[in-house]
C-alpha cells in the first residue's frame, strides 16, 4: 500500500492515486494531521500542491504537520519516501533530503513539459530504470530552482545522489538538478510530475516508469 499524504493546499494527491492505481498498485489518502501511518503502509508519497498555502516559504509550515513525525521514522527506517514538487520542498524543509528550493531563474512561473536524465538506479523511484534513460515529464512551479552550498554539492555529486538532471534546466537549478536521494538513497525528491506523465491522452508515459519503479521497489521488499 502507498500512502499519499494530503496536506491543506494538497491538489495533487488524487492524480498520483490514480496513477498507482492505474499501474497495479494499490494507494490511499494519509492526512497531514495524522500522527501516526496506517500499518499497511510500504512506502510514501508526498504529491505537489501548495501545502498550507506556501504562506511563510515553500513547505516550512508543513514539515510540522503532525504526519511528518512518523514519517520521518518511516524513512529512519529505511522505508521508501518519494516527493513530488511540493513534495519535495517539504522534505528539504523536513531535513529529510539536502538542498533547498528557492524562485526559478527570471522568477517566472513554469508550466510545461521538459525532459530529465536518470542518473542513478539505486534509488525506489528509479529501481527499474536504468540510468541514462530520458524522461519527458511536465513541471508545474515557481519555486523549483534548486540549490545547496558548495561542501553539499560535492558531497551529492560523490556519493550519487543527484537522482534527475535536467537536459534543458528550465529554472536555473544549480548543475542542473532535478531530484535528489538521502545519504541511505530511500528518501527520494523531484521537481517533475510523475503522475502526470502515466497516460498517452496526457502526453507521455514516461512518468508512469517513475511510480513503476516504486512499487516494484516495494514489491521486492515485501
């Protein structure tokens, strides 16, 4: 079971539902307020949206939403993480995932598709790809552009945690990131929807090899 948590402000979480569900797998909703994860949870999924409004800066208020406690331990114990856009700024904001998200390069809004190299296979969200495998998935942000000190990039790039790259960076993230892993590579980040790259009617399918990857993650551990 995959569990999609919904915070305030959440509008993602049914798409990738149903792209779980569209892959064989099955997923259920997890509110933020929970304090504890139902016991049949394998892995989880934080969609994109706007948590809380994104009122203070991107995912700070949500990283003390009470679901953040247990998922944290979750990931302490090797469960398989995986955040999308708002997501992901939630658990760089949570200490979960290095770096931080800050405002695209000429602070404009970015709604479309581009496309991202896999540069790692040892991650859940990538088990099944293997790397060098270009993704063509949509991105949906204004505050995509990632970023992290000298000392961390060094260390992501050392120990191969830089997961995506963009091809094209459209936001002007540094070395062109567009998701990265923890340390122990079960806490994984994206700035691109995967859920919405799981149909031929939405435009690619590539996204669905994403989520794919996690379940089967899940599967060979289960």
């Amino acid at each position: 079971m995959i569990g999609v948590v919904l915070f305030p402000g959440t509008n993602c979480e049914q798409d990738v539902v149903e792209a779980i569900r569209h892959l064989g797998g099955a997923a259920d909703i997890v509110w933020h307020g929970d304090r504890r994860l139902p016991s049949a949870i394998d892995a989880v999924v934080l969609p994109g949206g706007f948590a809380h409004g994104d009122y203070l800066r991107t995912g700070a208020i949500a990283r003390f939403s009470p679901v953040m406690a247990p998922i944290t331990e979750f990931a302490r114990l090797g469960g398989p993480v995986l955040g999308i856009c708002n997501g992901f700024q939630i658990l760089c904001e949570a200490g979960l995932l290095p770096g931080a998200l800050q405002k695209n390069r000429g602070l404009k809004f970015l709604c479309q598709f581009t496309d991202v190299r896999v540069e790692t296979s040892a991650t859940p969200a990538t088990s099944a790809i293997p790397p060098g495998t270009v993704l063509r998935m949509p991105i949906n942000h204004f505050e995509g552009c990632f970023t992290c000190s000298p000392k961390t990039l060094d260390e992501l790039r050392g120990e191969e945690q830089i997961v995506f790259r963009y091809l094209d960076n459209p936001n002007g993230s540094i070395d062109a990131i567009a998701g990265v892993c923890s340390s122990a590579r079960n806490v994984v980040g994206l700035m691109p929807h995967p859920e919405r790259a799981t149909h031929e009617m939405l435009g690619s399918t590539d996204g669905g090899r994403v989520l794919a990857s996690l379940l089967a993650a899940v599967a060979a551990t289960g």
